[in-house]
C-alpha cells in the first residue's frame, strides 16, 4: 500500500479553528504509535494543550519522545527549533510536524535581514524609502536583498516540508482585494474571499490548502455563528469541499473523501 505523506496548509481569522485541527491530527497521529514535533509561534499550541481536556493525550505525551513543543518568538528561535527537529527529534515515516503561525515567520526572516544588513529595523527601511520617494518591493531591492530574505525564510519552511513526516502548516488571512490580485490568487481564493498571510508563493508548497472560518447559519430558528471549512485546493483527485461544518475538521475530511487517514494506515 502507498502511503501518503500529507502537506497541508490550514490559514484563516482568528479563532476559526486552525490550531485546534492542527492538534486533534498530531493527537491521532501520537495515538497510532507515531510522533508529534509542534514549533509554537504563538503560543497558542501550548494554552489549548493545558486547558482543554479534549487534550489529555497530548499532556501525557507533552515532554517525552512521542511529543515535542518548541516555542519560537523570532528568527533564531525559529532556526533553533528547525535544527531541533532535524537533528534531534529525526522525523520518520508517519510522524507529523507543525509549523504554526508561518506568516510570523515570513516577517521575522525579514526582521533578521533588516537588522543584520541594514542595521535597522524593516519599519525604517519603509520609512525611510517613502520619504525618498522610492518606496518599492517594500524598502527592498527586488533583485539583490528579496532573494536574501527567501533564503533565510525557506530555512525556515523547507525543512518542515521535505522531511519524511506529515507536515502542517498554519497562518492567518487576509481579505482579497480584487483589483491587486493575480489571476492565480483569484482562481483558488476568490471562492472564499480571503488568501493566507505571509510568503506570496506561499500556496504552491503544499498539496492541501484548507481554509477555516465563521459563517451564519439557522439553528432552532435562530442565527448563530458556526466554524466551516473549506479546501480551495488539493492536489490529486480528492474532490475540493465548500464550507463544511466544523468539529473534528480531519475526520470530516478524511471520510467525506473516502480516504483512510495516515493514522489508519500505520
């Protein structure tokens, strides 16, 4: 049997669920006998982990070798998890890493160039390049400095992604605006009104995007928000859904494709 190895990429507001999904999947993950590696951006990670008992697996698992959380708060926080990962934790088959909040790290590849290159911050470099006049590729030049920044936020990304394990990825949304988009970004965004913060090309990288919101919906009579989800692309042919209600998210996923989740094949 052919295993797939996952890559998705969950983005939406906040409070729509992203982390929540994110954790309920290296949770089925750890309960197959497999590993869990978690780099909290945010922290967020870890609060869900100690306050909800949905979660007790993960604080059995928190701090042995079946579960990993590393909290990163810049660049070299962020660098120093990765090598963790890498060369510590040695991802296998069938284990998961996540990578949360990956537009913050987009942002902190960029403060770590800003300060190292031009000895300021990237709010100054902008400031300074608007008083001139010349403010364009925001502050940087898109030839020489831009790549730099690539480089130093793929370090970041690509470990994650080309490792053998499932990898998650999540990040915050912006709101679409029609007249600055590229015909790519409309094609696969323009369903749900929003892309995912961070790197531009950021979409291409993983196989599923799912994109996790709050929508109105009737319930006893009455209007009430409820968390949906829906994913604007999945390469393969596993059918794209539209505003699915939310609970488990990969539960849902999984069985509304007929597929058998990597828990279910280890």
């Amino acid at each position: 049997m052919i295993h797939v190895r996952e890559k998705i990429l969950l983005y939406g507001g906040s409070n729509s669920g992203k982390t929540h999904a994110a954790l309920l999947f290296v949770q089925s993950v750890i309960a197959s006998g497999k590993r869990g590696f978690v780099i909290d951006a945010d922290d967020g990670a870890s609060k869900l982990i100690a306050e909800m008992d949905e979660f007790e697996l993960l604080r059995d698992a928190y701090d042995t070798p079946r579960l990993s959380i590393v909290s990163a708060y810049d660049y070299t926080t962020a660098l120093t998890a990765i090598t963790q990962f890498t060369h510590k934790f040695k991802p296998t088959p069938g284990d998961v890493v996540v990578l949360e909040m990956i537009g913050n790290h987009w942002e902190w590849a960029q403060a770590e160039f800003s300060s190292h290159v031009k000895h300021e911050s990237m709010a100054q470099v902008q400031l300074d390049k608007a008083e001139d006049g010349r403010l364009q590729f925001g502050g940087l030049d898109g030839k020489t400095e831009w790549p730099v920044v690539k480089k130093l936020y793929f370090d970041i990304t690509t470990p994650t992604l080309q490792s053998p394990a499932h990898c998650l990825w999540t990040t915050g949304a912006k709101d679409l605006v029609d007249a600055l988009e590229s015909i790519d970004i409309m094609d696969m965004f323009g369903g749900v009104r929003q892309k995912p913060e961070g790197n531009k090309g950021l979409h291409w990288k993983p196989d599923t995007v799912i994109h996790m919101s709050t929508a109105p919906v009737m319930v006893d009579g009455k209007k009430v928000k409820q968390r949906v989800w829906s994913t604007p692309k999945d390469r393969g042919k596993r059918e794209r859904l539209t505003r699915i209600p939310y609970t488990t998210l990969f539960d849902e996923y999984y069985s509304l494709h007929s597929v058998t989740p990597p828990w279910g094949n280890q």
